[in-house]
C-alpha cells in the first residue's frame, strides 16, 4: 500500500515578478510571470518550448519544421543565434540563406509561434569554440569577461542581431520574447578546436558573475534586443542575476561528455527519473537544482530537458524514445511549469565561409540529429507522439496545474536509480484536488513492469484508494485525482487525461490507457466504471442539461490523437534498394536513380557496421557523417541537394584491433598497424515519401 497525503500541500503564495519580466505588445496584450508561471493577461499560460538551430536547417524545411513543431503541442521556438554562423571573418556579418535569422523569425510570427533567441556570445551547442569565432583567439583579452574590449565586441554582434530583428519584438507585435544571455556561465566551456591535438587550450568559463551577465543584458537593450524578458541557465553554479533574469533549468539522462578522454568510463544509472520538490522554500536544493535563490521566489523553468542526445566520438547508444516524455513527466510532478527541450528539432552543421567544418570535434562534422523529436531530415519520431499527448494534455488543463505545488510520497525519499523494484510516484495538488503522476522508465538499467499496486490518496474529508494498479515497464502517466468535470467529481481514473472539447451542445472529455493499465473510473458516489479492452470507447453522463462523453483512446490511439495535423500526412513510401559498387577496402560508389518529382521527403538509408560513415560527393565535398551507432543511417536528399544520376562516394572508416603507431624509423617514418579491420556495408535504399 502507497500513501500520498494532499492535506500537506502548502498553500500557494502566488505574485507576479517585477515589471522587469513583463512586457505589452501593441494590441495591448501583456505577457509576463509570477513566481509560479509564465502570465498571459494575468493568466496562467503553460509555455512549451523547443530547441531548433535555424543554421542548422535548410531554408526550404523551416516552414515545415515550425508547422510540425506546432503540431506536436509546442507554443515557443528556441534557438541559439552562433557567433560564428554569423562572423566568421571579422566586421563580414552574414544573414543569408540559411543564416537568415529575420526569415527565420518571421515564419515563426505567420504561424503565432513565441520565440526565444539564446544570443550568446558564448552559445556551446556542440559548435566550433562553442559559437565563439576563431578569429578572437589572438585578441588582447579574455572572452567571457567584463573586459571592456571584449564587451564593445559582443556590441557588435548584439547590434548585427538587433538590426536583423527589429519589428519582431514582442513590443513591436511580433513573437519575440525572451532572449538568452551567454550559456551555462561560470559552469561550462568549449575547446578552442584551433588548439585540439596539441595544447588542448580550452574558452574560459567566466569568472565575473552576475556582472558579466548584467553587462550583456544592458548592451543588449542597448542594441535593440529588448524582450518582455531575459534568461539565463542556472544548472551547475552558473551565474544567475534573478533580479534580472529567468533562471532556466535541464536534465540529460545520456552523459557522452563524461567520456572525454576517457573511454573506459561507465554509464551510470542517471538520478534524472527520481521525483523532487523544486519549487519549495523548504528544500534548498535538490538533485541538479541548487539554485542561489528561494526556490518559490522564481518559477521553476526548463530551457534544456533532454530531447534526445548526440552521440560522442568515445560514446554511443541506441537512444529510448520514452524517456523524452518520462524526463516531461517528471519535471511537471517536480513543479515546472515552463517545459523546455534541447534539442526538439535535430539539424546539420553548416559549411562555414573561411573552413569547411564548424563543429567540436567529439561530435560528427556535419550531423546533428541529436535523435531528437524531429528529426535532422523532418523525420517524426516516437518521442514526438508521446510528448504531444502532454502537450495536449497541459493545453487544456495546464491552467490547473500552474498553481499546484509538489507533494513527495514518504515511500519514495531517499531512492536510488538503480533500484527499480519500487513504483515511482508524486503528485500535483491545491490541496482539493490534483493529478498522481507514475513513472516507470529509468535510464541505464533493466526495467520492469508494475503490476497491482495500490495508492491511497488522503484528503481532508475522505481518502481514496486506487486498487489493482499496474503500468509496463518505460510507461509513465498521468492521472486525475478529484477532478471537477464541469460539474461531475472524477474521484480518480486509472486512465490518462488528453483533451477536453465543447460544442453548444455537447462536452466530451477524452483520455487514454497508457500501456500496461487497465482503465477505470470512479464518480463521486458512484460505482466504479471498467472499460473493456478497445481501441476506443466511450460512455455517457449528463452535466448542467449537456450530455458529456468519456472517451478512451488506446495507447496506440493516444499517439494519433491530434489538434492540429502536421504538415502534410506521409501515407504513402516507396522504398527501392540501390547496389553500391566496392572501389577501395572501405569505400563505395552509390549511383542515386531518378527521383520521384512529386516525393515529399527522399530518405537515402544505409545500414552499415564501422567507426563513422562519411558520405562524399563527387567533388570530393563532405555532404553527410554518422558515428556508427549499429542503426540506420539516413540522409535526407532533397535538404543537401542531391539529384538523380548523382554518383556519391561512401566511405567507411572501420574498426580497428590493437592499433598503434609505429614511429621506430629514425627517417621520421610513421607507420599505423592494426591486427584486424571490421566494417561491413549490409544494404543501401531509398525511401521516398509521398503526402497522403
């Protein structure tokens, strides 16, 4: 038996931050936050956001990447604006094709799309020196300092961006809101890659604090770049002027950086799928959360839950869709109310202007999937139908939970990650009613199902049991707990809430069984209901002179289950199987046939064994690269301009057993030897999609 005891939540202190976070756009509408929430008019707005590099999508994939992105449940785009994407060479700013940050932001305004620019100058995103130019390695002073001639270069750059974004304020009634000032200050840095392989210098972390922030910020008004609000990321012992600024949060549940030069590391079971209580007076700090201010003082915000993970050089894994929307899960039952996702949108690195690469060198050249949601090539993953479900979820009655505060079971304190034998669960409450959040995915071990547990939940004047409960393993849900239907009190149903629609005569409330639970629904004063076994199924009551449908979706319905269509349903593939020619050890030729004019999307597939796979055209141009992970590789056609009749080059570094160098020759003669090589090219297709 679990117990969770609604008459300990804390009555809510809810007041709205300093003018200093709000903002008015023309029509009047004012947006802003109190401690608890971001405010739309005063009211509770549930903000859902999601990374996308627009220089790291081809122009012609905006529109359909924002549509999609809308689609899944997001109401803000975030993205990182890379110095270097930008400046290259010295004083030559470039906003074209796509670096045309104004495009950018303008097909997000046509689709009523928040926007939320991360300016820098120090960005990381796995780019070149972290976004930091090449150029200002040999300057007389420190980066990321409050040196003077560093600041009046950061001007520079602030004004380029300013001059590119003007009447697309927020002020101005456009959609952006927020800007992001330097990244993870005072807690991360980059290699300087011109040093990688011989010094292994490093950019410097920062060392001035909340001045140093404070001094951009100022620069940025200064320049133009004026928001209704500013953020900056607070994880790690990073600087966070909160009189200022929005501290935003993160969690990652894959660490590739943890095997930095240092390829024996072992993956820990991360503690990211443990609940906490981040939003509490009483609990100064928690896991990855030890922020420098009152925890009720700021609302717990999120800029950087893992969406997916790139692999690293030293470190790859095949990456859980499902712990996407378990890490969501977790974060809301933890008092977020701002859900942000890096990355939400995966991309691929420009070519830069003066050198061909502009990526750190642990990651691959040009790719950069990141398994994210959305995929490189627009590709719609798991973890984007399961995050929509939330999403739909939080549209409808996010209103409900922005004011709840966190309770934590006693059974759960002091868990460890590696134990899973336990139900892992918490709660969102005003100390009335509230919603039981479950969690049974956990990264990095064996899972299993949970099956007939029981939770009992205690209110002021009753108590109410949940019998026979079970959830499979990597399932996690979200369940109402005294829930006012517009008159009807669902005391609890073992069934997920998605969405609520009313017509003048009519209200339906539709849920879904996540996997593994079998679905009931217990009216105040009522008998409990079962539902049987379907994909869909629904039944009646009556409420205020409207009939009121339940509907409940299937798991595999839930993932269906939409508001708005993203662009362009897939319906139709076809798939044709090429034959590569062998022209070296590890190389081959790929002749590409003619092209459906009329496919939406053109997939190049290659399943393949080796160390990286890099594909060439046939000017010897890099066009694509892939740290073998032993699954598909897919490369999207139509975004690198590749065309029927091309002949590409594949290229397959392989394994290597027992490698070294041998440098005995006193000619300064060096020589690798391997005792054995392992790569194998198991088959190459071409999948074209066709809209439906």
């Amino acid at each position: 038996m679990h117990i969770i005891d609604f008459t300990k939540a804390r009555k809510q202190k809810v007041y709205p931050l300093s003018q200093k976070f709000f903002g008015k756009n023309p029509a009047g509408q004012e947006l802003g936050f109190t401690n608890y929430y971001m405010t739309i008019d005063g009211e509770p707005f549930f903000a859902i956001s999601g990374e996308c590099h627009f220089t790291r999508v081809a122009e012609s994939q905006w529109e359909d990447t924002i549509l999609k992105m809308k689609a899944g449940g997001l109401n803000i785009v975030s993205t990182y604006v890379f110095w270097n994407h930008h400046e290259e060479i010295e004083g030559e700013f470039c906003f074209d094709g796509r670096r045309n940050l104004r495009k950018f932001v303008e097909i997000c305004a046509k689709h009523d799309m928040f926007v939320i620019l991360r300016i820098g100058p120090f960005c990381h995103g796995e780019v070149r020196n972290g976004g930091l130019p090449d150029w200002l390695y040999g300057k007389p002073y420190d980066v990321r300092s409050n040196n003077s001639a560093f600041l009046e270069q950061v001007r520079l750059l602030y004004r380029a961006i300013g001059e590119q974004i003007q009447g697309l304020l927020y002020k101005d009634g456009g959609p952006i809101i927020g800007a992001q000032l330097d990244n993870e200050y005072m807690h991360s840095a980059a290699p300087w890659e011109m040093t990688t392989g011989i010094s292994n210098e490093w950019v410097n972390g920062g060392r001035d604090g909340d001045a140093y922030l404070v001094a951009l910020k100022n620069i940025a008004i200064e320049e133009g770049i004026v928001t209704p609000f500013y953020t900056c990321t607070g994880w790690g012992g990073a600087a966070t002027p909160t009189g200022e600024m929005l501290p935003l949060w993160g969690g990652y549940a894959f660490w590739p950086w943890m095997f930095y030069g240092n390829k024996d590391y072992k993956h820990p079971a991360t503690p990211e799928y443990i609940y906490r209580d981040n939003h509490n007076n009483a609990v100064k700090s928690t896991y990855n959360f030890e922020p420098f201010y009152e925890p009720e003082s700021m609302p717990y915000s999120c800029c950087e839950m893992g969406g997916g993970m790139i692999p690293f050089y030293n470190y790859r894994f095949h990456f859980p869709c499902e712990s996407v929307d378990a890490m969501a899960n977790v974060k809301l039952a933890s008092g977020c109310n701002f859900l942000g996702y890096y990355m939400y949108r995966g991309g691929t690195n420009p070519h830069g202007l003066r050198m061909d690469y502009l990526n750190e060198h642990q990651v691959p050249k040009l790719g950069y999937d990141y398994n994210a949601p959305i995929g490189e090539f627009g590709q719609l993953r798991p973890s984007f139908y399961r995050l929509r479900c939330i999403h739909i979820f939080l549209k409808h009655f996010g209103h409900l939970l922005c004011p709840m505060t966190t309770i934590l079971a006693d059974d759960n304190q002091g868990l460890i990650p590696e134990d899973n034998s336990y139900l892992r669960y918490a709660a969102r409450t005003d100390g009335e009613s509230g919603f039981l959040f479950i969690n049974n995915y956990q990264d990095h071990i064996e899972q299993a199902d949970k099956v007939n547990e029981s939770i009992t939940i205690k209110l002021k004047d009753k108590e109410i049991t949940i019998d026979d409960l079970s959830i499979a393993a990597g399932e996690e849900a979200i369940l109402p707990i005294n829930l006012d239907m517009d008159g009807v009190r669902l005391e609890y149903a073992t069934a997920q809430l998605l969405s609520r629609v009313e017509t003048d005569t009519s209200l339906i409330y539709i849920f879904f069984r996540p996997a593994g639970m079998k679905p009931v629904y217990k009216f105040e004063g009522e008998e409990i209901i079962e539902i049987p076994d379907s994909p869909s199924y629904s039944f009646g009551k009556q409420v205020k002179g409207k009939p009121l449908s339940i509907i409940t979706l299937s798991r595999e319905l839930s993932l269906e289950y939409t508001e708005i269509k993203p662009p362009a349903e897939l319906t139709n593939q076809n798939k044709r199987v090429l034959t590569p020619k062998q022209c070296g050890e590890s190389r081959f030729t790929i002749e590409i046939p003619k092209l459906n004019p009329e496919a939406k999307d053109t997939l190049l597939q290659i399943n393949y064994s080796g160390d990286i796979g890099q594909l060439f055209d046939k000017t010897g141009k890099l066009l694509h690269d892939d740290f073998c992970c032993e699954s598909t590789w897919e490369i999207g056609l139509k975004e690198l301009g590749i065309k029927g009749g091309d002949v590409l080059t594949l290229y397959i570094t392989p394994k290597k057993d027992d490698v070294v160098v041998d440098v005995s020759s006193t000619m300064a003669g060096r020589l690798e030897k391997a005792d054995g090589v392992h790569y194998a090219l198991r088959k190459v297709a071409l999948v074209e999609t066709l809209e439906g």
